[in-house]
C-alpha cells in the first residue's frame, strides 16, 4: 500500500487542504494556488490536484478564500424603486433571471437590495462598508450621483445610461432606447397614421428622455406634428391616467406610441371606456415585449428588449471588473419589433 493511500484510508471527518495535497502529492502551497486560480501553477498540478479534490470530496473553505483574496464573493443588485413597483414590474424579473443565469457558473453570490429613496444612505452605507466585491444598479433615476460616486472606489455596473452630468464615469449596458422609439413610431407612421400621441415615461430616467426623443425624431422626419405628449411612470395606472389627459385636450388622435407596455395596457382600458376601438380609431405601438403587451385586448405591436441578456451581460462585466479584466464602458444591446394586433 502506498503512503497516499494509507493516508486516504486513515481519514476521518471532513477533508482538509493538507489531505488534498497529500493524495495529489504536491505541496499546500500549490492546492491553494490551485483553488485560487493562480495562473503560477503547471497544468499537470492542476489536474492531480483536481483529482485529489475529486477523491476525497473536499469543498474550499469559503471563509478562508475570502481571506486569502481580500473579496466577499458577493455581488449587490441594487434597484432604487418601492417595493410595490418591484414586484409589479416583469422587466426586473427578466433581468434578475439574467444575472442568477450568469452568475450560476462563478462563485458569486448575488445580494438584492431594493433601495427606494428613502432608504438609499443606508444601502450606500452596506455597499461601502465592504459586504461586497461590486454592485450592479437597475433602474435608477437622475438623483443616481451617489452611485457614481461609488463607482470610483466599488465596482459598478449600471442597467441603463446614468443620468447625472457625471454619467461619463458609469460603466452601463443598454438598448438604443431612442432608435427602438423610432422604430415604433416609425411603424405607426407606416400605416398611414398622422396624428400620433405618446406617453412618455419619467423625465428623470435616462429611458423616459431617449423614448419621447426616437417619438419626435420619426414624427419631425415624416413632417407630423410632435405635440401630443403625457408623461407617466411606466405603470398600468400611470399610463391610463396620461390617456385620460390626452383625451381631455380635446384633440383626435389616431395613434399611440406608449413608453412601456404597462403604459400601453392602462391606455388600453381608457380607450375603450371613451368608445374608441383599437387598432381601428386609435393603433398602438409600445416597447417591451412581457406579460402585459402578450395578455392585451388587443395584443400589443411592440419593441422588445433583450432584458434577461441584460441581466447576463451586466454580470459578466461586473465579474470582470472585480477580477481586473478590460471591458467595455458602454454595452447596447439590440431590440425588435414585435408584431402584434394593436397596430
């Protein structure tokens, strides 16, 4: 019997570090590089020390990686909303779904913190004080300068453009909101449409400005008037409230371009209740392809958005930025229409 394997056969309890380099018959040293992902180790190292692992069932000690590293291995996803608009909200799901995706393969853990307002001192407080390798920032508004200034000493990966006159410094993926607008707009015009209104999202979301600039880009292009705009707060209730203000004026429309597909399903119920049928009076066109544009009466004709491929690419920029590696400061990904039955 060799001494590798009577000391194999002597274990008892949990394996350790030194049984592992015992049976791999390298030094200590070497197994942790191993499991540290030294790049100072030879390939044939690597794979005996992998095996001894193997064998003996041995799991790292998370604490003394952490250690070791000077990293917690955890990651924040940070969304400066209430919670009633969390939950309510199928794009922050999309995007979860993204980073737990992305994350699975890593030994990250991902910590979600729903900060509205009210709260926000205290989660920068939690993300300074070390609980964490990075954040990862979803639907922020124009007062996000606290989390650009975090971002010089944690790294930070924002879902959308920042909106402070700081917003050079973030790192962010995106969609081209301002083209995907267009395009919906740019359709609506397609089918003969002249009088096209929209609801716009919040003046201070970098979404809420890009979207009511692709509307008025493609209403100027095709020489209509780009008069006829609401704002809301991406909600059902928000969107059936700015339809109403639209009717009030008094005016004829005969198209919509909604800012989100949760605007567009509370227009929906307005337009109904005033008599006017969709897409026939009024046609409709909005941006995001989820539950609320799929279950409409009528369903709705909109741009989607890569939101759970959001999710993964923010995460794997925030695991490259905390390990060192160059990535990209700005991300955009691609979106599409949808064709649907409102338009």
């Amino acid at each position: 019997m060799s001494d590798d394997t009577a000391t194999h056969d002597t274990v008892t309890g949990a394996p350790t570090l030194e049984m592992v380099a015992t049976v791999a018959g390298v030094s200590r040293a070497t197994v942790s590089r191993v499991i540290n992902d030294s790049p100072r180790v030879t390939p044939a190292a690597i794979a005996a020390v992998e095996r001894a692992i193997a064998e003996l069932g041995y799991v790292p000690n998370r604490a003394a990686r952490i250690l070791a590293s000077r990293r917690t291995l955890a990651i924040a996803l940070v969304i400066p909303e209430n919670t009633a608009k969390f939950f309510a909200d199928p794009y922050f799901a999309q995007v979860i779904q993204g980073v737990a995706l992305e994350l699975s393969s890593t030994a990250y853990t991902l910590s979600l913190l729903i900060a509205p307002e009210a709260d926000a001192e205290k989660t920068r407080n939690f993300l300074q004080a070390g609980n964490v390798d990075g954040a990862l920032v979803l639907s922020h508004h124009s007062d996000d300068r606290s989390y650009l200034a975090l971002a010089r000493t944690l790294p930070v990966v924002f879902g959308g453009r920042p909106m402070s006159a700081e917003g050079g410094e973030g790192y962010y993926v995106d969609v081209d909101n301002v083209a995907a607008a267009r395009h919906a707009t740019e359709h609506l015009v397609s089918l003969g449409r002249r009088r096209v209104a929209t609801i716009a999202g919040p003046a201070d979301m970098a979404a809420g400005l890009d979207r009511v600039d692709g509307w008025r880009e493609a209403l100027d292009a095709a020489g209509l008037a780009a008069d006829l705009v609401e704002r809301a707060d991406f909600t059902p209730a928000g969107g059936a409230d700015a339809m109403r203000r639209i009717l009030d004026r008094g005016v004829t429309i005969d198209a919509l371009f909604a800012a989100s597909s949760q605007m567009a399903a509370g227009a929906l119920g307005v337009l109904r209740d005033a008599g006017l049928t969709v897409p026939d009076d009024v046609a409709i066109t909005s941006i995001d392809n989820d539950y609320f544009a799929q279950n409409a009466t009528p369903r709705l004709t909109t741009v989607e958005q890569p939101s759970v491929e959001v999710g993964r690419t923010m995460a794997r920029l925030i695991v490259d930025r905390i390990e060192g590696r160059d990535v990209a400061q700005v991300t955009i990904l691609p979106t599409r229409l949808v064709h649907g039955d409102s338009a």
